[in-house]
C-alpha cells in the first residue's frame, strides 16, 4: 500500500531542482545534468502513472524503458557536442560569447577541404599544437 | 503511513538531497557523483513503487552508462578540481532560477497531487492479482507484452535511433570547429614546432 503523491511530490520535486540546474550553472556538462534530473521527473511521474490500479491502456513502464533509451542517445550526442566546443573554443562556458568570425567555413572535416598543404602535412603536429594552445586557454577560463 | 509509504519518504529524502546538491555543489566532478547518488537511488524509489524492471534498467542505463559518460565528459574537458565559483552564473541569475524552480515544482505539484494523490495503491498483491489479469501491465511479463505488442514499432524506431545517435557521435566528434583567429594560431604554432 502506497500512497501515490509521495512520488508524484518527488516528480515536481526533481524537474523544479533540473530547471535550477540548467538556469544556474556555465559548465556545459552541468547543464546536461540538470537536463538529466527533468527527464528523471518525468520518467518518475510515467511510473506513478502507470502504478494506478484499474487503467489496463496505462503504458507507463513502458513509456519510461523509451525515456531511458532517448536519454541514453541524446546525452551521447550532446556530449559529443560539448567535447567539440571544448576542442574549438578551449572552453566550455556557455555564457562566454564565442568568437565567431569565420565560423560558417571553419566547420569542416579535417581531411574533406581546406588547402592541400594542410592534408599533405599530416594532422599529428596540428594536433599536437592544438593541444598546447587548448590547454593554455582552458587554464585561463573555466574547465 | 504505510511501510511502503516511510520507505518511499526515505528513499525520496535521499534522491531528493542529492539531487539538490548535484546542482548547487562548487566542485565540479562531486557533481557528477551526486548525480550518481540521485539516480541510484531513483532507481530504489521505482523498486518501491513496484517496477523492478525500470529500477534494474534505471541501474544499468543511468548509472552504469550515462553518469560514466558524463565523468569521462568532465575528464576530457580538463575540469578543475576543487571548489570553483565560475561554473555557476551570477547572484541574481542564480536568484531568478530559484524561483523559477520553484514556480514549477509548486505549478506540476497542485497539477499532479490531486489527480494521483488520493489514491491508495495496492502494490503487495500485485503478483497475485497480476494472475488474474487485473493489473498486467505493471509486471515483467506485462511490460515484455507491451512492448512487443503495442509497442513494438517505437521499439524498433528506437534501435534505429540509437544507431543514428551512434553514428552522430562519431561525425560530430570529427568536425573541427573554431574561428578563423584559432586556426591561424594553430597553423603557425604547426609551422614552428614543424
């Protein structure tokens, strides 16, 4: 026997602390885990619904397994995302404006375009210097 | 209060805690380890609500793959260890998302509570009254029947997405992207170190 507001308090409880997450926080990873506790409210709001006694149509187990599943696809690409920010700009800040001058051609396969001299060269040095000066600029802003 | 209900409250307590300090702490890697914390023990909260399945899964997906992805996240991007200060947006931003948190747990609360509230869920003769029927769709065999009867389509469509999401990662993480100043400074770093 359980009464069903305790989880559905809990549901409010975790998307109100998700929405604070993803307002108060400049780590982009962080956003993202805010963006994970909503869809955990969510996802618990499903499972109390599907709890009721007396609603055989109720698909809330089953509506949460897909919950599950499009969480676990989205964070990859979003986290993909945010390593490509990392690399580009040396910074995962979203409340620092990026600079962007020249940024509709700056997005390209490393090998697909660009000069020849660029592919001729190999990427290990670029790499390697893309490395150093990221790291420079990640010690002098936020990681 | 039923011993479900004091074990929901205290399994609650803790998701509900740790949730709160997966966004309010300074350091940014305890974040992540909160976050692990709250799912946990969300996944206890859906063993006491009756869904073991979605709790084992709640395990083995959130826990065991998204917040190991997340750490790797946090590793890749050289987070700072110790408390920083810089990871959270100003005073008053921080003030607005209070009460806009607020405002929605307290909007979704009188929206949800009293539709579900009232009711008195019998979750102990489950298994019993699983065998006649009444409540199939809240055991195993219940969701294994859903999801390959009514539900195999969005089934399929999401092993599709998760070849698609796959497939994105691995693009998205071969474009370079950067301004044109970057990318003078890289060249000119590749032709003196070259």
């Amino acid at each position: 026997m359980i009464h069903l507001w305790f989880p559905a308090g809990l549901a409010a409880l975790l998307v109100g602390i998700g929405t604070y997450g993803v307002l108060a926080r400049r780590n982009a990873v962080l956003v993202l885990i805010g963006v994970e506790l909503i869809l955990n409210g969510g996802n618990l709001l499903l499972v109390t619904a599907g709890s009721r006694p007396g609603s055989p149509l109720s698909a809330g187990p089953v509506l949460a397994l897909f919950v599950i599943t499009i969480a676990a696809a989205e964070i990859v690409v979003a986290l993909a995302v945010v390593l490509l920010m990392f690399r580009g700009f040396g910074h995962i800040d979203l409340t620092r404006v990026p600079d962007v001058s020249g940024l509709a051609d700056a997005t390209r396969l490393p090998d697909a375009s660009g000069d020849p001299h660029d592919g001729s060269r190999g990427n290990s040095p670029e790499r390697s210097s893309g490395s150093a000066s990221t790291s420079r600029r990640a010690r002098e802003g936020v990681g | 209060m039923t011993t479900r209900d004091i074990v929901f409250v205290v399994v609650g307590a803790i998701t509900g805690l740790s949730a709160l300090l997966a966004v309010t702490t300074r350091h940014v890697v305890h974040a992540a380890l909160w976050l692990l914390v709250a799912l946990g023990s969300l996944a206890g909260c859906y063993i006491v609500l009756g869904q073991e399945l979605v709790g084992l899964v709640q395990l083995l997906v959130y826990v065991g793959a998204i917040v190991v992805l997340v750490l790797f996240a946090l590793m890749l991007t050289r987070a700072p260890i110790g408390p920083k200060d810089e990871i959270d947006t100003p005073r008053w931003q921080r003030a607005a998302a209070v009460a806009l948190g607020a405002g929605l747990t307290a909007l979704i609360a009188t929206l949800v509570i009293p539709v579900l509230g009232s009711q008195l869920v019998d979750l102990d003769g489950g298994a019993a009254a699983a065998g006649q029927g009444s409540s199939a769709g809240a055991t195993t065999p219940g969701i294994a029947r859903a999801i390959f009867g009514t539900w195999v389509w969005p089934f399929e469509l999401l092993s599709v997405l998760l070849l698609v999401a796959l497939i994105g990662a691995f693009a998205v993480s071969r474009l370079v992207l950067g301004s044109r100043a970057t990318r003078v400074t890289r060249a000119t770093g590749a032709g003196d170190s070259g």
